[in-house]
C-alpha cells in the first residue's frame, strides 16, 4: 500500500480537481467516497478531531489516519490536509 502521505496529497488533489465524488452517510459529519474496489470516509469527530479510513472492498477498515486509535498518527501537514479534504467533502 502507498504511503498514507502520498494517499492523502492524491486524495486532496483529486477532490479539488472534482475527481473524487464524496457522499454523504447517515452520520451527519461523514463522508464516503468509492475509489476503484475500495473507499474512503473522511469524519470529523469533535471530541478526537478528523479520521480518515481506508476500507477494503468488504467494508473492512485497512487503514486509517488521525482520530482515536489511528493505525497512523498525523503529521501537522496531514492534519492540514485532513482539514481541507473534510471541507470540500462536506460542500
């Protein structure tokens, strides 16, 4: 798997370019893209701040970045981007 840094700069890029369709979920502050045989949620959780998760095709999550309990802590670059991907999801 790429590196989640390199994930994340795609991600944001192709969301400005409107690349990537973001849908809304049941929960109000989440957000799901499907990119190929797997997806991405982006939430803003205010008590653990912005998590992005990698699913797999079953739903399953492979990976995630920022939150509770990330498999990867954020850099304040990625904190940054987590940001701006959350904002242009949710428009």
């Amino acid at each position: 798997m790429a590196e989640i840094s390199d994930i994340l700069t795609t991600l944001l890029e192709r969301t400005r370019q409107n690349k990537v369709s973001w849908q809304t979920t049941a929960d109000e502050s989440a957000f799901v893209a499907v990119l190929g045989k797997a997806s991405v949620s982006i939430e803003d959780d205010y008590n653990v701040g912005m998590t992005l998760r990698i699913l797999n095709q079953e739903g399953r999550e492979i990976e995630s970045v920022g939150g509770h309990q990330p498999s990867v802590r954020p850099t304040l670059e990625q904190l940054d981007q987590l940001r701006d991907i959350y904002t242009m999801a949710r428009r």
